[in-house]
C-alpha cells in the first residue's frame, strides 16, 4: 500500500505538486497521468526520496517513507525509468544484480534470480545474460531495465514512462507482457504515463494531475463516464468506447474454432483439400501448428489462381496474442485492412481469430456493462450534467 | 596445367610505404652516414654508406624493395594481396640492415684509428631508421593484426638485436659513452623514474580526488581547472625557479628532488584532473539516476558506475600526464635532482653529441614504454561494454 497525505512541492516560488493526496492499494497498479510539467515525476521521486517533499506524509505500507535512510528506502522500491539507465559497463545479468548486490545475496541466488527474471521478461537468459547494453535493441534495454526493477522481488514498483521510449509496435507488446507479469506477480505499482491508452489499459486506478493538483482518482471505466471535470473529460478524449477497448482482452472475443490445414501448401492440392463450403478463410499452419498464412476460398471461386489466392504472413507482425487488447487488435486490422485477424501464442501456434464483428459486438457489451453499472450506482454518482458532451 | 592470370586493374602506390623508402634511400643517398672524430670533441667528419661495405648495400636493396613493394599495386596489379607482408619484410630488413650497417661503418672506421677515435650515428642513418619506421606503419594500417603481422615484427626486433650484438654496434660511440657511464647510467635511469614516478604518484593522489570533487561542487571545479590550465602555460624552468621562493618561505631546499618532485606534480595534474573529470561528467546522467534510485550510496555509485565508466578518459589522462612527466623529469636535472637529464646537460656543456644522446635516447624509450604500458593497461581494465570510445 502507498499513501500520501497533502503531499506538496514548492521550487521557490513555483509549486510542483500541490497538496496530492491519495492511497493505492496493495497489489494494484495506479497510472499516475497528465500533461508534460504536471508534476507526474516529482510526485513518484518523492516517493523513494530521490526528490525531498517540501510538506506533506508518504507511507509505503505502514512506514513513514522519512523514517527511514533513502538508501535502505530505495532497495525496497522497484525502480524503472524511459532512459532505462542500464549501468553499459557491466553486462545484462550484472546490471539486474544490482539490488541483490547491494543486499548482499550470494552468488548463486542471484544467478538463479538472474535467469528467472529473463525468463519472465521474455529474453532467452542463455542468449542475453552475457550481452553488453549496448548490443540491445531499445525493447530489450526496457525489458532488462524492468527485470532488473523486480531483481530483489521489491513489493512496490515505481516506473517513470518506461515504455515511453519504445515505438508503438514494441509498447504495444511491452504493454502486454506487463498486464502479464503483474497478473502473476501483483505488485503494487506507480506507473507514470502521458499515454491514455496506455494508462486505461494498465490501471486498476487511474490519478489524472494538472498543474500540481489531483484532478480524479478513479478506476479507468469511471474516469471515462464519469470525468470530474472537463479537464478530465477532454484530457481522456471524446473516443471513449474505443478506449474502454482497451481493457478487454482478445481471448474474451476470440473464436477458437478456425478452419486451419498443415503442411502441403500446394495451391491446387490446397484449393482440393481446404474445407471452403462454410468459411471464407482457411489457415495454414507448419506441422507444429504455427501460423504460417492463410487460403482465401472466395478468391479461387471468383476465378484467380490458387497462388494469388495464398496468403503468406510472419506470425509475429500480422496475428495478436491472447492477451493483446482487443483496442490493439481493431488498430491491427484496420491497419491490414482485415476483416479479421489470427491469434497465436506466443511462439506462433494458431489459437484461433477476431473478427471485426465480434469488436463490435464487445464495444456494446462494454458500453452496456458501464451503463448498468452507472445504473447500481446512481444517485451516488455526481456531477454527469455538468460535464458536457 | 592451366595457367590462371588473374587480370586486376592497376592498383594505387602505397603512398605512406613510398615516402617511407624513399626518406630513407635519400637520406642515405645525401646525409652523412656516420660521423668520424678523431676524439670525443673534435668536430666531425661526415662518411658515407660506402663505409659501411656490403651491409650498406643490403640496406639500399632492402629500401629499395620496400619501394618497390610500395608501388606494387600500380605495377603488377596481380601481387596487390601480397603488398602489407612485403612492406613488413622489407621495413624487417631496413631495421636490420640499417642497424649492421652502422656497426660496420664503425668496425671499419676504427680499424686504423686511436683508442681516442669515434664514430656516432649521422643523419643519414637516422633517416634511413625512420623510413624504415614509416614502411612499417603503413604496413601495419594495412594487415589485420595476425600471426605473419607479428611474426615480421618480431623478425625486425631480432633483425636490430642481432645487429647489436654481432655487428660491431658495440664500436659506436654512444655505446662507448656508455661503458665509460655506465654505473652513472643506471644510477640515473633509476632517478630519472623515481622523480617521474613520485611526480605521477603525488599527481594521482592529488588529481583524482580534485577531479571527483569538482564534479560535485562548481566552486571547486572553476578553481582547479583555472589553476591547473595556469600551471601548465609556465615553462618548466621558470616554476622550478618560482618554486624557490615559496620553498625557501617554508625553510625547504630550493634545489634538488624536493623541487622537481613538486614540479612534476603540478604538471601531470593537468592531464590528470581533466580527463577524470570530464569522464565523470560524461557519465549519462539517467544512468547516475538510476544507481541512486536503486538504493546506490554515492560512495558505491562512484566506485561501482562512475569510475568504471570514467576510467577510459581517466587512464588516457595518466598516459599522458605520464609521458609529460618523464620527459619533464630530464629538465629537473637542472636544479640538481638527477635523472637521465644530467647527461644531456653535460653533453651540451662539452659539446659531445653521444653524451647528449645517452641521457636522450632512454628518456624517449621511457617514454615510449610507459606509453604503450598504459594502453595495455587501457585495454584490458575498461569493460568490454564501453570499449572504444562512446558510451
Ligand atoms: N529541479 C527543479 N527546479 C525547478 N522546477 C522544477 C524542478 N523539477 C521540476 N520542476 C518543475 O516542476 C513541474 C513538474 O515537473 P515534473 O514532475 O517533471 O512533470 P511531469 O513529469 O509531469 O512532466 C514542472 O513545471 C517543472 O518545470
Ligand atoms: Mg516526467
């Protein structure tokens, strides 16, 4: 749990952040958002001191975050930041050794904590233990930067816009592998973002600043029905079916029946064997069931050759992964040009697709979810009137 | 069996290689080879390679072929891929041939002479050393680094060795300057690197903690940099003279060690406290942020991330500061400190070249060593992730 209480910051005569006060409950994850110089990075360096609060209370669990030295403080808070900081002179496994260095862990658990952070981070320890900094791709410094914030298991992560640096297709996935680690790991994290998606995608609540002050503290549904003000309202964007998008996942739309065939990828031998009568699209997978493209029925019935009808894909560019969300999925087709758009696993095997219609069908749901649960709350809620449209 | 001719288009003469040969076949050509007296300071007579006899010739063909070697690429296109480990044989050669030559000019010259008689390296021989030094660079910036590389480089040395020990180089003056100094000799290459290396020491220990000082506070860091930019614009033997004064306030010797050692000090400050410094202020300052945001007290962040990423720069600094200071140490001499300095002083006062050149010829391979010592040292205590350059 982390609390502050009237936490204000003066740098003279400017205030950085003015009287905030809010408490994450353990295990949840807050976005901390808002525009650039709101305050969002002074707010999260006052909570491991490496910015010093001019008033105000921090708890992090039940401890004054004063009654402690910054440095006992700081080992306990998981710490990852946009330009990463990766010490390059010492190597992958190295770096995620800090913390467990400075705890003085022996050499063999922090080699095993080494190898099950990768792991969980998605980068083969064998292949990436022993690289430098810099022979990594932006994506995996981030990665080896949020391994090496969990190294000593820290109970609290506190992360300044660590994908902010990434391009969207590698944030996108980054995005998804934290939904995943956290779903395991439940730690309670601060997250600072400029990035609404982002933000509706990852909180369990949402802190939207402006100038120094709270402007809402909320859950990302109800900071999307329910904006505070028209700062928040605007600030949040007018598109907010779309957005709610963002907090369903794929697996809850996805159909896992799809027609597929395995090897033999010879046109006519396909256009013979693919079982076309109910289904527009066949997908081929290897022998092992990895996506590997698909057989467009209607184009041999409309009389182009079996080839123009085969469609050749990379698993890892044109299908989503279960847990992808269904916002990102929509952007991929819309962005192919698909009417629907194949789910793999993480290494490729073919689970099955989203269709447009089942997009559709969710963004109803979801706006029907919100408005039933804007009715079980009515009469608490408050202000909807004065919020314009 | 067939013949395969491969046809290549007429490469360029390796320009370097050819300036290389030609400095030295000229220099060998015009300069005087070797220079007779008939004693220590009479004034010299210049001798050509002639005197040199059949060594002299191999020199002029192994000079010859580095020439040739050199503009191979341009005259049979065919032997391009052969031209580095030409050069190196050829630059092999010119060291060695080069090296007996004078030996055997000096064999030769003494023969009918006095006991008194010398004859001194001349400016022809130098020259064709240095030629041969600039045919084995180019040949270097050429080969990969490499087992023929080496190998060639390893003949040339034993080329120069064996010339040395076998070819009468021992009949030369500076050798003979050199029997008749030598406990002298050694007494002074021992002070030479005493006061060099006191001077270096005292320049760490002082250098290093005001380079991280002025890393952390400003006032500190204007101070010392204006101060030790200052410190070096002051020729050497106007601040051993100033030091006297300051020396003689404190009751201390003005003349001697103490002097020269506070001298070398001062000046090998410089290198040090600037490049230690701007390597730390170079460290990536989201890579400080995240050291201290992890729990780093500032004494671990500067041993266990500052440091290691400012030791490149910081090391370059020593290198330099150690050079400076070894070359600098031959000028103490003249407030009476010792070293390698006080031949030169006392070769200049009797006008014996030879003399100059025993304390010279050391200070340079001195240096030199402590040159190639630290970049040694560069290479392997800087982390592969940081290697060459930026960070
Ligand atoms: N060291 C400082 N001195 C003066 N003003 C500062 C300092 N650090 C931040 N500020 C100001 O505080 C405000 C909040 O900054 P910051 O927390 O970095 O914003 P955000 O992370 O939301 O973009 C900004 O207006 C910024 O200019
Ligand atoms: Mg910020």
């Amino acid at each position: 749990m982390i609390r502050l209480e009237q936490v204000t910051k003066r740098y003279g005569d400017a205030v950085a952040v003015d009287g905030l006060t809010f408490e994450v409950p353990e295990g949840e994850v807050c976005v901390l958002i808002g525009p650039s110089g709101c305050g969002k990075t002074t707010t999260l360096r006052m909570i491991n001191r490496l910015i010093e609060p001019t008033s105000g209370h921090i708890f992090v669990g039940d401890r004054d975050v004063m009654s402690v030295t910054p440095e006992e403080l700081r080992r306990g808070l998981g710490y990852a930041i946009q330009s990463v900081g990766l010490f390059p002179h010492l190597s992958v496994a190295e770096n995620i050794m800090t913390v467990p260095k400075l705890l003085k862990w022996d050499r063999k658990r922090m080699e095993e904590r080494v190898e099950e952070l990768l792991t969980l981070v998605g980068l083969p320890p064998e292949e990436y233990a022993g690289k430098y900094p810099r022979q990594l791709s932006g994506g995996e410094g981030q990665r080896v930067g949020v391994a090496r914030a969990l190294a000593a298991d820290p109970p609290v992560l506190l992360m300044d816009e660590p994908f902010g640096a990434v391009d969207p297709l590698n944030r996108e996935r980054l995005q998804t592998e934290f939904a995943r680690i956290q779903r395991s790991l439940r730690k309670t994290v601060i997250f600072v973002t400029h990035d609404v998606d982002e933000a509706i995608r990852l909180a369990d609540h949402i802190a939207l600043m402006r100038d120094g002050r709270l402007q809402q503290y909320a859950t990302p549904e109800e900071i999307l029905d329910h904006p505070a003000n028209k700062f928040v309202h605007d600030f949040m964007g007018a598109d907010r079916a779309l957005k709610r998008l963002g907090r369903v996942r794929v697996s809850e739309a996805m159909r896992t029946a799809v027609p597929s065939l395995s090897g033999g990828r010879s046109p006519q031998e396909l256009s013979t064997r693919a079982a076309c009568a109910d289904t527009r699209f066949v997908y081929l997978t290897d022998a092992d069931g990895r996506l590997e493209g698909w057989f467009d029925c209607h184009a041999v019935e409309i009389g182009t050759t079996a080839e123009d009808a085969v469609t050749l894909v990379d698993w890892r560019d044109d299908a989503v992964r279960p847990d992808t969300s269904l916002k990102e999925a929509l952007s991929r087709m819309l962005g192919h040009g698909y009417r629907s758009i194949a789910v793999t696993d993480l290494t490729g095997h073919l689970l099955g697709d989203v269709a447009f219609s089942a997009v559709e069908a969710a963004m109803s749901d979801s706006d029907e979810r919100m408005a039933a649960a804007h009715d079980a709350r009515e009469g608490a809620a408050s202000d909807e009137g004065s919020v314009p449209e | 069996m067939a013949m395969v001719t491969e046809v290549r288009p007429r490469g360029r003469i390796d320009r370097v290689a050819a300036t290389g040969a030609v400095t030295a076949l000229v220099g060998v050509a015009v300069l005087p080879f070797v220079v007779f007296r008939a004693n220590r300071i009479v004034a010299g007579a210049p001798r050509s390679i002639m005197d040199a006899g059949p060594a002299g010739l191999m020199l002029l063909v192994f000079a010859a072929a580095a020439l040739a070697a050199a503009a191979a690429p341009y005259l049979w296109p065919a032997l391009t891929r052969r031209q580095p480990l030409a050069l190196k044989l050829a630059a092999a050669g010119m060291f060695g041939s080069a090296a007996w030559s004078v030996g055997q000019a000096a064999v030769r010259l003494l023969a009918g002479a006095t006991e008194l008689a010398r004859v001194s390296i001349g400016a022809g021989a130098w020259l064709a050393l240095v030629g041969a030094a600039v045919v084995e660079f180019a040949a270097d910036s050429q080969l990969e680094r490499c087992w023929p590389r080496r190998a060639t480089t390893v003949a040339a040395l034993v080329a120069v060795a064996c010339a040395a020990l076998f070819g009468g180089m021992g009949q030369l003056s500076i050798v003979r300057e050199y029997q008749s100094q030598a406990s002298f000799f050694w007494l002074y290459v021992g002070q030479h690197l005493t006061l060099a290396g006191a001077g270096l020491a005292f320049g760490l220990l002082l250098g290093i903690p005001l380079a991280v000082a002025s890393t952390r506070w400003r006032g500190v860091r204007d101070v010392t940099l204006g101060v030790v930019g200052v410190i070096q614009t002051v020729p050497s033997v106007a601040l051993l003279g100033l030091l006297v004064i300051p020396l003689a306030a404190a009751g201390l010797p003005g003349i001697g060690s103490l002097p020269a050692i506070i001298a070398l000090t001062l000046y090998s400050l410089l290198p040090i406290v600037r490049n230690t410094y701007i390597g730390l202020s170079e460290v990536d300052p989201a890579v400080v942020d995240a050291g201290r945001g992890m729990g780093m007290s500032s004494a671990q962040l500067l041993l266990r991330v500052e440091a290691p990423l400012a030791l490149p720069l910081a090391i370059e600094g020593v290198r330099a500061a150690a050079v400076l200071v070894i070359g600098i140490a031959a000028i103490t001499a003249f407030v009476g400190a010792g070293g390698l300095g006080v031949f030169v002083f006392l070769g200049i006062g009797q006008v014996a070249d030879d003399l100059v050149l025993l304390g010279a010829v050391p200070i340079v391979v001195l240096a030199l060593l402590a040159d190639t010592g630290l970049r040694a040292l560069a290479a392997r205590a800087v982390s592969p992730g940081i290697r060459g350059g930026t960070t």
